[in-house]
C-alpha cells in the first residue's frame, strides 16, 4: 500500500525543517521542483503496478453448485437413440464411444432434427451459439445436425487460425459408466421407449436415491462402475469451465445420456442428487436451463436420511 506525506506548500525563499535555508532563492525553487517532480514520476511508475481487483460480488472464482448466478444461458440436450439402444443393448465403456455402433440409429436421427427444430423454435441460437457435444458418436452427430438446422457456422477464420463453434468434449460429458450392466439386454422398456427405463436401469436409480454415492457392480473389462457423486464432479468440472471460458454466451450441452444432464440440472437448481432421476431426459429432449425452476419436494426413498446441504447429501 503507498503511503504519502503531505506537505503544506512553503512560500519559496521562506525556511523550512525539510530545505537547508542557507540556500539561495534560485537554488532553493530548483531543489523544490526536482523534489515534486521526482515524487511525481515515482507515482506515475509505480502506481500501475498495482493489482486491479473486482469487486466481491463480480469476482468469478471456483465453480459451486448450486451456483449463486450463471454468466451464460444454457440449453441442455440429450442425443438421439444410438444403434446400441436401439438393439437394447447398455453401452457406456469410453473405448467405444467413436464406435459406428455408438452412431444415431435411424430413429435417433429423427431426435436430433427434432431437438435442432426445437433449438430453433426457442431462438437458442439467433445471436449465434457454442455446441458442446461429447465426442461420443451420437452426440457429436446430433451436434452437427443441431448446427446445420440452426445455421451455426461450423468454423470462422480468425487471425491466421480457424475457430469451431462445435466443441467436442472428450471426457466430462461421457455416458455414466454402468459397470457390470455393461452389454447387458435391457429387459423392458418403458411406454416412450426410453432406454434409461428399463428394468436393470430401475435398479440402479432405486440405488441412486437412497445414495448418491452407491456405484453400479464393478467389472474387469475398463467400463466406469460410476455413482452420482462421480457424475456430479465430472459435470461440475465442466460447468467451471464453460463458466470460466465464456461471458453473456449461449452454450448447447449435447450428451449421450440422460444421467449426464439430470445430474448437472439437480446439481443447478439445488435439487437433491438422489432425485436426479425425477428431471429424466429422453432421447433428443432439450431443456433451458432455469435456475428459478426448482421442482416440489418429494420425500426419498431413505426417508430417514435428511440432507442439509443439497445438492450434496452424503
């Protein structure tokens, strides 16, 4: 912190504690200009150096859900059906997520025009948009059908270098690893065809909503055995990220499955983790973020278990 004195200005020729008063007028008006210049340049050089700061409540630090305000507006999608799903088959191993198998089926290819059209009728991209899909192969084609139908410029040349307004994602928006369920057939599906409500996935919300920490059964072949809580840290990972990179955007959320998106969303609006479940994305749904639309409480299955901190109820 500078400190400064200040003096009261001496009538020149006049003595001083601080002037030797055996000086000679001259000598003396050319000592107090060298002084009050020298005292002036120290404080041009010196005084910008030091550190500008926002205030508190501008200041962007790290990430925390739920989070006190939101720089952008989000919209959040989930892929169309894959071929895997459309077979019933549960696929959640990162090795194959590039796979031709991971692509859309021909239904799921139907979801992602119907989610690019529903983009477009609630105007998510009019002032232009960043797509942020995983780089799993349904998600990244339902991205590229999304900026076609939305007319998002694919890349813009900038200074020598090439911007994409598609940004694939290679890690934080994997599906949930389902560990030992992996390439089971699921058993049934719901009445919308939703694969994420079959009987083996049933099981695992009825565990998720009794903890967010429970994980599916392990197995040996590399597939995550993720709980909610794994998701959450994945998810809030990327929200800083987005938060940190863009100011007053516009950011489309693409991800393989639902779990992804229930779990950001629960994670936004302070809802507890266990009921994640409750805000269910079917293939090719797309939501606006709404931070204000927090659902009515129900009582979780562990009914004896309070949570003081959600989204965080360990």
């Amino acid at each position: 912190m500078l400190s400064t004195n200040h003096h009261t200005p001496q009538p020149l020729g006049l003595s001083s504690p601080h002037q030797p008063s055996s000086l000679p007028p001259n000598h003396l008006h050319f000592h107090l200009h060298r002084r009050h210049l020298l005292t002036t340049v120290s404080l041009t050089f010196t005084t910008p150096l030091l550190p500008v700061l926002d205030p508190p409540a501008t200041a962007r630090g790290l990430f925390q859900m739920p989070p006190p305000r939101l720089t952008n507006r989000y919209f959040l999608v989930r892929a169309g059906e894959s071929e895997f799903e459309s077979m019933g088959v549960i696929n959640t191993n990162p090795v194959a997520k590039t796979s031709v198998d991971s692509g859309l089926s021909e239904r799921g290819k139907k979801q992602a025009v119907r989610a690019a059209l529903d983009l477009k009728e609630m105007g998510a991209c009019d002032k232009s948009c960043w797509i942020w899909p995983a780089i799993t192969q349904r998600a990244y084609q339902t991205a590229e059908i999304i900026a076609s139908l939305n007319a998002v410029t694919r890349s813009i040349h900038v200074n020598l270098f090439d911007f994409s307004f598609i940004v694939p994602e290679y890690s934080f928006l994997d599906a949930r690893g389902l560990g030992a369920y992996e390439g089971k057939n699921l058993e049934s599906v719901s009445e919308w065809n939703d694969v994420n409500s079959s009987v083996g996935m049933r099981q695992i919300y009825a565990s998720d909503s009794v903890s967010p920490n429970n994980k599916p059964p392990p197995v040996d072949d590399g597939t995550p055995n993720e709980s909610v809580a794994d998701v959450f840290v994945r998810v809030t990972q990327l929200m800083s990220i987005l938060e940190t990179q863009y100011s007053g955007d516009t950011v489309v959320i693409v991800s393989p499955d639902s779990d992804n998106l229930t779990i950001l969303q629960a994670g936004l609006i302070g809802l507890d983790l266990r009921r994640h479940r409750d805000l269910s994305f079917a293939p090719g749904e797309v939501r606006f973020v709404d931070t204000n639309d927090i659902p009515t409480y129900k009582q979780p299955a562990s009914a004896v278990y309070k949570c003081f901190n959600p989204p965080n109820c360990n």
